[in-house]
C-alpha cells in the first residue's frame, strides 16, 4: 500500500479521485491516515473518502457517521471548500437514506460554502440528488450551471460525471439523441483517465440508451458487462439491478425479474444500504411480481415500497 502521511496535502487529496477508480485501496489508505492522527484538514478528508465508500458500497448509518466527522473536521479546519465540498457529499447521503429534507439542506448550506469550481461539483451532485428524486428540471438546471465551469476548471473526471448525468436526465424526459451526444462524450473522457467505476457506470447507462432505443439484446449485454466490472471492484451497484429489472419485464421475462429484484433487496439489507435504492427495487419486484400473476407478492411488495417512499 502506497503510504499516505498525516502531513501530506496532495496524497490526502488523491484519495478522493481513487475513491471510484480503486476503491479497495482508497479505504485502506484513508483508514491508514487517520491511524496517524493527521490535522483536521486531513482527517477530513480521510473520513470522507470512508464515508463514499460506506454510502455507496457498504453501510449507510456508518457513511452517516464519517461524512458528519468529516463536516466537523472541515469547519474545524476553517475551510470553507473542504466544508462545501463535504456538505454536498453528506447531502447525497441524506438523501439516499431518506432524509431529503436534511439532505437538501446540507445543498443549500454547500452551495452558500463553496465558490467556482468547488460550487460548480456541489451543483453536479445536487443535480445528481434531484435526479434520484424525480426532479428533471430541476436536475438540468444544476448540471447545465456546472458543466461550464468544470469545463473551465479542465476538470475531466467531473465533466465527464455531470455529462453521464446530463445525459441519463435526458434519457428520462425522452430526449434520446441529446442522452446520446452526452454519453459519447463522457465516454471519450473517461477514457483519458483511470477510474474503473465511473467508466463501468458509463457502459451500465450505454445499457439504459439500449433499453430506451428498443433494443433488449445490446441493453442486456451491456448491462452483464457493467455487473462484472463492478464485481472486479468490489463494488455492487443496484441502480443495475433495477434496470435489469425493467429490460427483463419488457422482454416478457417478468419471474427472472422479480428474482433479481428480491435478490438485490436481500443483499442491500445485508450491507445496510441506501433506502431509497431499497424503495426501487421493492416497486420493480411488485411490478414484476403483477406482470408474472402473482397478485400477493405484489401487493406486499408494493405496501413496504410505499411506506419507504412516503418516509423520504
């Protein structure tokens, strides 16, 4: 393991970066660092960068717990964008284990810290956040204020981000070839860079354009080849699942879908994860489970769905 010293500023910053490109390491030199007790600047960013890993792969209460460290350790540092650049981190969190209101105003809070291009990244994610909640328009605002500015910065890897975002937003109000402009993009920039999440979260959402162009072979394929590079990370996605879910029920396949579903529920209750995620899946298996006339499991599923939903 490459070492990470309390002191050192530019190795604890790339730790953020590694988060998604190798994310195994990525924690073990974040929890090395704070083993050696570095000064709040530092230490917040360790506690971030546990804090990704947890909310996005692991546990959502102990993403919780480090993103607030981290919070506290930034203010404490008096860094206003080591601050903005957290708030925006935990606003996503929030939001994923259905507290929007706080989530939200951990944004509001973030988009005041922050200035340029610091701001420019809080806007991508709470553009990301507006997405997850079904705010389209909302989402476009944000991620077309951002994109400009992280152009500007020659930001590639948060470009590239706020494009696959872009684009996904497109995708869901029916804007086909915009979605298609932005993802080529995205793809030609991510291929300049190293990180191996983000690129196969770009062939899961080539997968997504598939589905939305009718094409159910190509969006499964591609689909199949996002899961194993996740795999390879260590890393489990369920947005996958979920619009495994979707390409199976269109393809008449509505039982191999409800398994998916129930499959990917299970495995989130394992890790402790992101109840919103868990409220999607629970709707696709009820969804699944009326399409393969099973009227009962559908029901069930639908009823805790709902009250996942109505508790965001």
């Amino acid at each position: 393991m490459r070492g990470v010293t309390a002191g050192s500023s530019d190795s604890a910053l790339d730790l953020l970066p590694m988060v998604f490109a190798a994310p195994g390491e990525a924690l073990e030199r974040a929890r090395g660092l704070l083993a050696a007790g570095p000064p709040p600047l530092h230490g917040s960013v360790a506690h971030q960068v546990i804090g990704i890993w947890q909310r996005d792969f692991g546990d959502m209460r102990l993403a919780l717990r480090h993103l607030r460290r981290a919070r506290d350790l930034a203010a404490r540092a008096d860094s206003a964008e080591r601050e903005a650049d957290v708030l925006a981190t935990l606003g996503v969190a929030l939001v994923h284990a259905g507290r929007t209101r706080l989530g939200l105003a951990a944004f509001e809070r973030g988009v005041a810290r922050g200035t340029g291009h610091t701001r420019a990244r809080v806007l991508f994610r709470r553009a990301y956040v507006w997405w997850v909640l079904g705010r389209h328009r909302e989402a476009l605002e944000d991620v077309r204020r951002a994109v400009p500015v992280l152009r500007q910065a020659d930001d590639v890897i948060w470009t590239a981000r706020a494009l696959t975002l872009r684009a996904t937003v497109h995708l869901a109000l029916g804007a086909v070839e915009r979605a298609d402009a932005d993802f080529t993009a995205a793809e030609a920039l991510w291929d300049t860079t190293g990180q191996e999440h983000d690129k196969a979260d770009a062939v899961e959402s080539r997968g997504l354009a598939a589905f939305r162009k009718g094409d159910i072979p190509a969006a499964l394929r591609l689909l199949d080849e996002a899961e194993e590079r996740y795999a390879k990370l260590g890393t489990p996605t369920f947005m996958l699942n979920i619009r495994r879910c979707e390409v199976l029920m269109a393809a008449g396949l509505a039982p191999e879908a409800l398994a998916e579903a129930d499959a990917a529920i299970a495995e989130l209750d394992r890790l402790g994860g992101q109840s919103t995620r868990k409220a999607e899946l629970l709707l696709a298996a009820a969804r699944a489970a009326r399409l393969a006339d099973d009227p009962h499991t559908a029901t069930a599923r639908a009823a805790v769905a709902v009250r996942l939903f109505a508790g965001q």
